[in-house]
C-alpha cells in the first residue's frame, strides 16, 4: 500500500510522490553513517560518505528524483551485468553459459578460497568478480579499449551519450587490485580466460571505472525491465531471452552475499558496486490497487557508504522502504 494515501482510487500525481520520496530521502540519509567509504580504492575514499540519492523513471515518462543526483560516479561490479550481456550478444548465450556458471556463491564478491576448495570448473556466476574476470576475457577484441566498445555501443543507445572513462579511478583500481589479479592467475591456471590475462584485466578495471550518474542506472534498470526493449521506439536493444537471464542473475547474485536477504525483504533484481550505485529494475506488475509504477521502472540509487557485504547502507533501507510502500516486489 501506498503509505499516506487515503484512497487508492485517485490519480498518484508526479507532485505527490516526489514530495514522499523527497521525505524519504531524508530520514534514510541518516543511515549513511552506518557504513564506510570502499577504502580499498583509494580514489572512492574521495566521495562524500553523507551523500545518498535516487532516481527513478517510468515507462509512461515520470521521473522521480531526489537527494545527491547530480553527483556522477564509476559504475564499479554494475558493469558486470553489461559484460555479460555484450559477451552473450557477441558469442552467444550458450558459448557464455559454458565458461561461467550462473550460480550464488554465498561468498564475498572477491572471495577466492571458494574457487580453490570446491575445485570447480567454470566460475560461480557472471556477477562475482571471477566470473566477472571470466566473462570479460570473452568481450570481442585484442586490445582493452576494443574489448570495451560493445559496452560503450550499448550504454550509448540506452543513455543517449557516451559515458566517460573515470581515468583516475582506473588507476588508482589498477595499481591497488592485487586480489582481483590473483584471482586472474587462478583462472589463468585453471584454463578458463580466453584473452591475454594483462588485457583482461586492463580491460576489467576500465570498465568497473566508467562514469555513470543515479539516472544513467535508471535508464539502464528500465531498458531491463522492459525485457531489453526500449519502449519509445520499440527496438529490441538486449535480446529478451538475454535480458531476462540478466535479471534472474542480478535477483539471486546482484547484491554480493546479502543477495538472498535483499531478494526476500526488496524483492527486485537489483546490482550494486562498491562506489556505492545500485540499479535495480521492476518489470511491469499486475495489482488491485492502483500503485506508482505499474507499468515498471527503472531505480537508480547512490550512497557511497557501505555496509560490509559491499552494498550502499542507506540505498539499500531507501529502496527496501519504497519497494514496501509501493508494492515494487516480482513477488
């Protein structure tokens, strides 16, 4: 239910739900000194950790938007979603399905003893930063900047420009990644990366530093909710089969190893970074009750402080709230 409304039949007017949202984003911004700055880059230590806001666009045109929404910041572990959908676009699902698995770990993101003690064959799932590795090694491409251009191809037909390399954040991942490089020896070792390992990784580290702000995680949420189709022109953007696979792996793997918790109190796929961005998307849903978005939307959220799982602490109790209120839950 819709909290504040005194009868469900009226008209939920853009006024209206922006000054809830708005009340919303306030009392939750408190939250943000539950978490801490992702201290492992050193150059996300630069962010405000008191910042936290929200987008959120319909398919019926309403934006939503409220808080720090003008800030930009570097897409992090949401581009592993894009990595995997290119991969599929370029080799095919199944070629991509091969190499990785699509399986919750229950382990941290960057967790490496889990790879090593169940000797498995092929990474976990494309959302681990492994299968991250994995599947980035299959982009198309000799170099790292040829190996990025699907990415940037797609993100420029969803978003309507093309996103900026954060260079600074490049670097500063790319000097300071020892556990992800140790991770790319294991599946060096193990057979699996079938690119250069230096140009994977190069390649991985750029794309975790492209620069996006809360409505381009919007945008791209709502091209998934939509199945892959962009619904003023009705292109097929992301093959459906693709984009459905998508969001099945960012409900049971998108939020590291609080995913399970998130998919059962949110109830949304939904993927986080480290920089503090989450996107989530919530496809269109029959309901009795007239409720915002129920033709779906995409979320975009940004709140840099992090809670130990690696998930923005505030984001997560903002989107937690609103997928309440409005009844946003798959489920």
């Amino acid at each position: 239910m819709v909290q504040g409304s005194t009868n469900l039949n009226t008209e939920l007017t853009q006024e209206w739900l922006q000054n809830y949202v708005d009340d919303w984003v306030k009392f939750y911004r408190k939250h943000t000194t539950d978490g801490k700055l992702a201290s492992y880059i050193p150059q996300l230590e630069k962010a405000d950790p008191n910042a936290l806001g929200i987008v959120i666009i319909g398919n019926n045109g309403m934006t939503i938007q409220s808080g720090d929404i003008d800030t930009t910041f570097s897409i992090q572990s949401v581009s592993k979603v894009f990595a995997f959908i290119v991969a599929c676009m370029q080799r095919g699902m199944s070629y991509v399905l091969n190499r990785v698995d699509v399986e919750p770990t229950g382990e941290a993101f960057n967790s490496i003893m889990h790879l090593e003690m169940k000797k498995i064959e092929k990474p976990f799932n494309p959302l681990v930063n492994a299968g991250a590795i994995t599947v980035t090694s299959l982009l198309e491409g000799k170099t790292s900047d040829e190996k990025l251009e699907g990415i940037f191809q797609l993100f420029e037909k969803i978003l309507g420009h093309r996103p900026e390399l954060d260079i600074e954040v490049y670097e500063s991942e790319r000097e300071t990644s020892i556990r992800n490089r140790a991770i790319g020896y294991f599946l060096l070792e193990t057979g699996v990366l079938e690119s250069d390992l230096e140009i994977t990784l190069e390649t991985y580290f750029k794309q975790c530093s492209i620069e996006v702000s809360a409505e381009d995680l919007a945008r791209l949420g709502l091209i998934l909710a939509n199945d892959g189709i962009d619904r003023m022109t009705g292109e097929e953007v992301i093959p459906t089969q693709i984009a459905r696979l998508a969001k099945v792996l960012m409900l049971t793997c998108g939020m590291y190893d609080a995913s399970g918790k998130f998919a059962a109190y949110v109830g949304i796929p939904a993927k986080s970074g480290v920089s503090g961005g989450i996107m989530a998307t919530v496809p269109p849903r029959a309901r009795d009750e007239l409720l915002p978005f129920m033709d779906g939307c995409g979320i975009g959220v940004y709140g840099p402080a992090l809670d130990k799982q690696g998930n923005s602490t505030a984001g997560i109790r903002l989107l937690r709230h609103i997928a309440s209120h409005w009844d946003l839950s798959i489920f």
